[in-house]
C-alpha cells in the first residue's frame, strides 16, 4: 500500500514547556496551601489531552477534571494515575467502567447517587463521590435551597462516600459582579454546613476555577480547579485590572502558503465576492477553513503573519482554504510560513484577538481547532 510522503501543513504547535510554566506561575501566585486540579476536558480546551496530562502529570498535578467518563478512560489508557473528576457526571450504564478505571463522578441528582450505589454495592466496594452545589449558575446541580432534603437522601447511600463538595461560579470573572460571587461563595459555605450537620466530612472543598483563583482569594477552599490559564488563555477570561500571574502562550496555529497568484484591481474574490480588490494584489491561498476551526466569521476580518508582516484575509473563508493579500510582503513565496495564532519577529496574535472579531471567547477559538489540524507537541 502506498502512504504519503508529505502532509498538509497545517498544524497547532503545543508548547509543553510553557505549558508547565503556566502551571508553576499560578501555584507560586496562589501557594501551596490547596490542592491543584488540571482541567483537560474538551481534549485539553484543544491542545491534547493526553500528552497535556502527561507533562502535568509529570509537574505535580494532584487531580485532572474531565467531562465525560469517556475522557477520563482515555487518560486511564494512556497511563495516567493521577486522581480523575468526572465534572459531567456519568449516563445509565457508565458506573462499572468509572469504577473500573478508578474514575470520580460529581453527583448532582438522587438517581446518580442511586445508580452508583448500587454498582458499587454489586462489587462490594465503597465509591468515592463528589456532590455539586448549584449556588447560582443554575446549570447543573443540587440547588442550594433544595438541599436539606437531598442530605437526607443521600445519607442511605451506605457504598457511596462524600469526599468532596463543589461549586461553579457564573460571573468571578467580571470583577462588578463581586456581590453575586460572594454570594454564591456564602450559599456554598451554608451549604457545605448542612452536610457536616448530617455528619458528613468531606475532604474537599472545591469552588475557584480560573477566574476566581485569580481574582478572588476568598473563593479558594481547598482545591481549585485550572482551566484556560494553564493553557494560557488569561486576555478575555480573567477579570481586569488585578494582580495576575505571568502566563504564556501554549498553541500556535501554523500552515504554509499553497498558491500564490497576481489578481488586477478590481477582480473579487471566494465566495459570494466579499471582497474588492481595490489594486493590483499578490493574493495567497493557504489550506485552512472553517472545518479546521478557522472561523467562517473571521471572513475579511482576521489577520495573519506571513514574513513578518500582518496580512489581512480576505474573502470568504471557504471549508477548506482561506486567502490572504500578501501584496505588502516582500519575497512571498508558495510554502512560506503562515501564522494564525502565535507570535513572531515582534508581531502577535492571540486566540483571544480571533475570539473578538467573532464575539466569543478565547475558550472556544482553541476547542474549535478540529481534529483534522495535526497536533505538534514541542518542549
């Protein structure tokens, strides 16, 4: 069977090495009086999962979250030991392979417990659970003025045991909204108090993820849980005008220019003719589009890096190819390098920048980077 040589240039670049930097920069800002947990659901917010787990695995990480049990299995096949928190809980007929990869769900309805129990009675065994607390978000979640009697509940679960009691904060990034937060902080303190009343005592308290573990230390209890700045997504999601710790970038996006052509003044280009060349152009074509992750919203809007310039796209962004106007770069050529997020000669662009020409979140530029785009992990 023949195989190919060579493969398209496209690829997300992780940089493992400012991967653990992040990690370290926000344990030295934070300390070492709680517990770190490492969130690498959606594969690793896009960067890789298992070899993100790995290298924090390797850093001292005490616990991974996950948000299905099918993540958390594949970090277990893939050697990791660490403790693992099923933040999305389980569906019917998931308890066995949790326990048997030794994999925590959060429990946030009777029934849960009740599946759970059971599938541990079956193997004799005690299960270790996590209870949320819905303080606000109203989500998912036990609410916080309906929990007296799901305590009550609970307590027959004789397999099951309570080691831990979370929460999600819906606005501890925006730093107006500090009442709101504080209040989700005191339901979950009142809320933490009904279960140690009912004789519960468990070993974590779990509220702060990435925004509150920076701007709001009363959030910490005794585990927090890092999302986006491990992967150095701090711009859009962490509240403004506070002390933050130094974080790095940890995805670029790369690809090579395909096709290079001269198009006359005047012409249109892609799609729907979006756009008008309004002199003669170097126009570049480079194999990227929005099945990659590459934002049909960026159209004529985004920029990228081609010679250590910034290149305007223009035109539509098509499925598979999106162009550029390289006109103003000298010595372009086919197979010259594109950067769509990174940084060079000076010169960068962020996730977050993307996410702002298409009115999101740097969270969703990078869980959107398909798996079609090849992953390249460098220290």
């Amino acid at each position: 069977m023949n195989s190919l040589k060579t493969k398209r240039p496209t690829r997300a670049e992780i940089n493992l090495d400012n991967l653990a930097f992040n990690f370290h920069s926000v344990k030295e800002f934070v300390g070492s009086e709680v517990k770190y947990m490492a969130v690498v659901k959606a594969d690793a917010y896009g960067h890789g999962a298992l070899e993100c787990s790995k290298r924090f695995e390797a850093e001292g990480v005490d616990w991974f979250g996950v948000a299905l049990p099918e993540e958390g299995i594949e970090l277990r096949k893939a050697g990791i030991r660490k403790r693992i928190l099923c933040l999305g809980s389980f569906w019917d007929g998931q308890e066995t392979p949790l326990l048997n990869h030794n994999i925590t769900p959060v429990i946030f309805t009777l029934e849960q417990a009740k599946q759970f129990d059971e599938a541990a009675r079956k193997r004799g065994s005690i299960a270790e659970v996590h209870i949320k607390i819905d303080t606000g978000m109203n989500r998912v979640g036990v609410r916080y003025d309906e929990l007296d009697p799901f305590v009550k509940q609970f307590s027959k679960f004789k397999n099951l045991h309570l080691e831990g009691v979370m929460t999600h904060f819906a606005a501890a990034d925006d730093l107006s909204e500090n009442d709101f937060t504080n209040l989700q902080i005191e339901r979950f303190e009142t809320a933490l108090s009904l279960f140690e009343l009912n004789g519960f005592n468990p070993a974590y308290k779990d509220l702060a993820n990435s925004p509150a573990t920076i701007g709001h230390p009363n959030s910490y209890g005794n585990m927090i849980r890092l999302g986006g700045v491990l992967y150095g997504l701090g711009d859009d999601i962490l509240p403004a005008g506070i002390p933050k710790p130094q974080l790095k970038p940890v995805l670029s996006l790369r690809t090579q220019i395909a096709f290079l052509k001269r198009v006359p003044k005047g012409e249109t280009l892609g799609y729907s003719r979006t756009h008008t060349l309004g002199r003669d152009s170097i126009i570049a074509t480079i194999p990227i589009g929005y099945h990659d992750g590459y934002s049909r919203g960026l159209s004529n809007k985004a920029e990228a890096m081609v010679g250590g310039n910034f290149v305007p796209v223009v035109g539509r962004i098509s499925m598979d190819w999106t162009i550029l106007d390289v006109t103003d770069v000298e010595n372009v050529s086919e197979g010259g390098e594109v950067i769509l997020i990174g940084e060079s000669n000076g010169l960068k662009i962020t996730a977050s920048d993307l996410a702002r020409f298409t009115e999101t979140i740097s969270y969703e530029i990078t869980c959107g980077i398909s798996k079609r785009v090849s992953r390249v992990f460098i220290n």
